[in-house]
C-alpha cells in the first residue's frame, strides 16, 4: 500500500512552516521561517504578514526538500488553532487555497495538540506527563480517558513569554529566551516572589520585580539568573506533584522553552529523585515546526476526520476541548 503522504503548515504565531511528513513516521522535509525583531515583542499584523509573503517559497521548498510533487500529496494539514488571529488566517487561507486548486483532503489541527502528539514521535516517551512550555503556553498535561487534561497551569502568560517579557524590560529583542539562558551563566542569585498557587503558576509579578530591580541597578546577569531558577523552581514543583498524582513515570518537556538547559536539567534531576524517565524534545523541534502539524494531521485523518473548505480558525481552543479519537 501506498505510504500516506500530508503537507503539514503551521503559522500560529512567530513561525510560518511546511513540512512533509509519512504515515509510517517518516519525516521527508522541514522548512520554515521566523519572525523576529530586534527590539520589543511580537506584532500580530506584521507576523501575518511575514507568514504571507513567505508562504508559497516555504511551501515549495518543503515539497521540493521532500522530493514531492502536490500529485504525491494525499493530506494537507493545517494549524486551526489555537493563536494569534492574523496569523492562524494566513495560514488558514494558504491551506484552503491549495486544498482547493490540488483538490487534496483538508485536516485542521490543534496546534498545543500537535506539539503533545509529535513529542511521542520525536522521543522514546509514551505515555508521560507532559510539561508544556512555549511561548503562550505553561500546561503540565496528562492524557486520561481520552483527552489531553491540564493538571496544573499558568493563570496569567505563558513561561516564554514570561521570558521575553522580562526581557524587553531589560533591552532584549524577540525572542529573548535564548539570549537570558546566555546572560545566566555569568549571574548569582537575588530573591524574587515564588508564585505557586495549588497546581497552578503565575508569572506576571515575577516578571514585574525582575524589571524593577534591573531599573534600581541590579545586574542583567544576575537578573537572568535568577528569574530562571524561580520559574523553573515553580515548574519543576508542579511537574513533581503531577507526576506523584497520576502515577505516571515519564515526564516529557515540550514547546519552544525546552530548549532551555538549566530547565531540563532541574526537571531531569527531579525525576530522577522519583524514579522517573525524564525525556525532552530535540531542541531543533522544541520550537514551533510543521512537522508536528503533519503528524498530526496523519493520526487524525487515520481516525476519519476531514474538513471542508468552510473550516474556520479559533484563536483560543483549549488543549482539553480535543478529543483524542486516533487512540
Ligand atoms: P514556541 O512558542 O513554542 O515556538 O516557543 C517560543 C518561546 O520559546 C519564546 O518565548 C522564546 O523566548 C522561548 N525560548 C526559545 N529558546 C529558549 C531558551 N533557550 N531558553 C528559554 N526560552 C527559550
Ligand atoms: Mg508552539
């Protein structure tokens, strides 16, 4: 039988991508771009805009990396939520253009969803908790009877942007969590608020005194120090009880901040206290890819779902509105 071939694209947020991907897990290309800036955060309209004008050469060059033609392609899948507005349209047109001009079947996925599922096909990891930090996400999740439940997580921003936002506060471009994990190494510690409340994490006030000691003098260095080891503290205490409450014995760190690691290597020495097999995406597929879209898009269609060209975007569908049918 013929292998399943799905041109995944995903354009939620920073990251436009194409990718094409089997049914026998076989990954053919991975192409993409991000929108960056030097200074400040993330402009929706302007992303947008970015993911517009790029489509069609990512596009070409995933199916062409691939070494496919649009005739070899049996699935496009697309990123339909969650995200930034602007962007999950741009992509949502591109998809529905195509599906349309190659007459291919059309998959909408869940874009948190895609970044659970593909964590089992880029690790060993099978049925773990799973730690889900990118950029406007923080979700310690766990897959029971049929749906992704949230055990615990952030009641204000997302841990990355946390991150980028206590860099902006101290002259830092977008994406700047790469840039304090640098700054951290030269840094000792300073006391900031520890906000854990139950299973849950809030971020915002951290970040707000962080900015606040960088403007009284305190150093960059030690700043970024810190605020990693109080975030990352935080998380690593919710992972440990979820992880004591379902019982399970594999912790798996998704999202764009796992590439982070100081925070793979708290988690990592947590679970090894507890026995427990800590995994972590490869840092080359942490952040958002369409890999994860394709994959995605393969199990769902696997399981019979379809869309029609009138499928339209939803900017906030939650990790656990999905149900899980390609189990
Ligand atoms: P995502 O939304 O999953 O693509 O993840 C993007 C987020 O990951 C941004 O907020 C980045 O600042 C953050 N990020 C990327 N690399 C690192 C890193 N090495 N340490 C901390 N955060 C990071
Ligand atoms: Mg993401």
């Amino acid at each position: 039988m013929k292998e399943l071939l799905c041109l995944g694209i995903e354009g939620t947020a920073h990251t436009f991508g194409a990718a094409v991907v089997t049914g026998k897990k076989r990954i053919l290309s991975d192409v993409r771009d991000m929108y960056t800036t030097e200074s400040g955060g993330i402009i929706p309209s302007e992303a947008a805009r970015h993911h517009k004008e790029l489509s069609n050469e990512i596009i070409e060059n995933a199916l062409r990396e691939a070494n496919k033609e649009f005739n070899d392609i049996d699935i496009i899948s697309f990123s339909r939520s969650p995200g930034l507005a602007p962007c999950l349209l741009a992509t949502k047109d591109k998809a529905i253009e195509l599906a349309k001009k190659y007459n291919k079947d059309l998959v909408g996925v869940n874009h948190a969803v895609s970044h659970l599922t593909s964590g089992l096909l880029f690790t060993e990891a099978r049925n773990p908790v799973y730690i889900y930090v990118s950029g406007a996400n923080t979700q310690i999740i766990a897959l029971i009877d049929k749906r992704f439940r949230i055990l615990g997580e952030t009641l204000d921003v997302g841990l990355g942007n946390a991150l980028d936002k206590f860099g902006r506060g101290i002259g830092l471009g977008f994406p700047s969590g790469p840039k304090i994990e640098e700054l951290a190494k030269d840094g000792k510690y300073i006391e900031l608020p520890y906000t854990v409340k139950g299973m849950d994490l809030a971020f915002s006030g951290i970040v707000t005194e962080a900015v606040n000691k960088y403007k009284k003098g305190f150093k960059k260095e030690d700043l970024c120090f810190s605020i990693q080891e109080t975030l990352f503290a935080m998380l690593t205490e919710v992972v440990e009880r979820a992880l004591a409450f379902t019982e399970k014995k594999e912790a798996l760190l998704i999202g764009g901040v796992a590439a982070n690691k100081r925070l793979a290597e708290m988690l990592e020495i947590m679970c090894k206290e507890r026995k427990a097999k800590f995994y972590s995406v490869p840092i080359k597929y942490s952040g958002d890819n369409a890999i994860m879209i394709g994959w995605q898009g393969i199990l769902e269609y696997n399981a019979g779902k379809r869309d029609n060209l009138n499928v339209d975007i939803d900017d906030s569908e939650r990790t656990d509105e999905v149900e899980v049918i390609w189990h």
